[in-house]
C-alpha cells in the first residue's frame, strides 16, 4: 500500500512540476515577443465590429425615417463606439487614421465643431507619424482642421494650419497646382474674416488664376473664389470686383 501511495503521490508532484514548467515556458516566451517588438495578432471579431459600426454609420445618416437630429445621434454614437474600440486594440494604425479623419469630418458637417476640433487634434500625430510632415495626406488634415479653427472664428489658429498645408502643398504640386490652389484660397478667405482685405486678395487671385487656367471660369471651385472676391471688394467700398483673368482674355481679343 506504501508503495502505491508513493506512486500516487510522484505522479502528483510530476504534474505540478510539469505545470510550473508550463507556465515558466509561456513566460519567457512573452519576455521574448516583447524584446522582440512583436505584437500579438489583432482580434479578427473585434476589427470586423469597427467596420460594421463605420458601415452602420454611413447607412443611419443614409435612413430618411428619422429626423437630421436623430440620425446625427445615432451616427455620432456609433462613430464612438469604433473609434473606442479601434484605440484599445492592435488596430491597423493607417485605417485608424481614416476613422479619425472621416469621424471629424462627419463632426463638422453637422455642425459639431468643438468634436470635430478634438478629434482632428488626436488624428494630427497620427497622420504625422504615417506619412511624416511633408505627404499631401497630413496636409489634408492640417487644412481641415484648418476649416474648423475658422468656421469657429479662431482665425490665427485657421491660418496656422492653412499655411502648414500650403507650405507641403507647394512642396509636393508646385504653385501653379488645384491643391495649392485651394490653400491659397482658404487662407484667402481667412484673411477677409479678419478684415485684412489687401492680404485676402493678394491670396485669393493667386487662387482663381490657378483655377481659371486649371479647372476653367465655370468650375465650381473658380466661381467659388470669385465669389470671395467680390465679397472683398464690397467690403473696400469698391463696388464691382476688377475683371477676372479670363474676362481680361476675352476683353483683349474681344470675344
């Protein structure tokens, strides 16, 4: 019976044995992956409710049943929900991105500027991280949230980001390019809120002669800057705005 009980007993101490060795070995095998950088696999049932709630979102401001109100809501709140989610796991850090850039545009078409402010500020470092402070990518941020520091009446701030996208825009396009083209016409614009006009349209005929010879006199984007033109010259006490580029052509040749 001794000799059984023994057994018994080495039987037991070798399966605690085997088991703290287990647990020592799964141990160092964590040590190792974080020496080692390597993260562990993203959660394939978490990443696919990010997109569900995204594609959620866009489908609620899409459901005409409900009020504008409702439906900005819901949409608002399960904007939330993904971006939570999206921060607590190993997310791809580019579709992060995205999710910020596209929550804060949805925050400031429907009028919630001071959200949409605080979620630009968090997609800003990211954005910089991704594609560092020269990509087209990060300008678009700066100038969004560029946007927003304007619609809220802060103009020093809208101008600092407006200029930063400038600065990157005529970097990688050249300045005879739509994308700088519209920097310059924000800036253009910001400049007229402050009441500087000679600097508004110092900024916004750089604009309109890169949209006229770009994108033509009857693209929205030309009509638009000249729309802000007019507004500044009314301001001067000018009256009528001076002739656009291609009114001036067309004077010359007499077309």
């Amino acid at each position: 019976m001794a000799t059984i009980r023994n057994d018994i007993a080495f039987a037991e101490n070798k399966q605690k044995i085997l088991l703290a060795l287990s647990i020592i070995v799964i141990g160092l095998l964590y040590l190792e992956r974080e020496r080692l950088g390597i993260k562990a696999a993203p959660d394939v049932e978490q990443k696919s409710e990010i997109d569900d709630l995204l594609k959620q979102a866009k489908s609620v401001m899409e459901d005409e049943s409900d009020t504008i109100t409702v439906r900005i809501l819901k949409a608002k709140e399960l904007y939330e929900k993904a971006d939570l989610l999206a921060s607590k796991t190993d997310y791809d850090k580019e579709k992060y991105s995205h999710l910020l850039f596209d929550y804060a545009d949805f925050l400031y078409n429907y009028g919630l500027y001071r959200d949409s402010e605080a979620v630009y500020l968090r997609q800003i470092p990211l954005a910089e991280e991704l594609y560092g402070t020269e990509h087209p990518n990060t300008a678009s941020t700066y100038n969004n949230i560029g946007e927003v520091y304007h619609t809220q009446g802060d103009y020093p701030k809208a101008l600092e980001y407006h200029f930063k996208a400038l600065k990157i825009d005529e970097k990688v396009f050249g300045t005879n390019h739509p994308n700088t083209a519209r920097d310059y016409n924000n800036i253009g614009t910001v400049y007229y809120k402050s009441k500087e006009y000679d600097k508004a349209l110092e900024y916004l005929n750089k604009a309109l002669e890169i949209f006229e010879t770009k994108l033509g006199p009857n693209h929205p984007n030309t009509k638009e800057t000249q729309k802000w033109i007019n507004k500044v010259h009314a301001a001067m006490g000018e009256g009528r705005a001076k002739p656009s580029f291609f009114q001036r052509l067309k004077s010359f040749f007499k077309l």
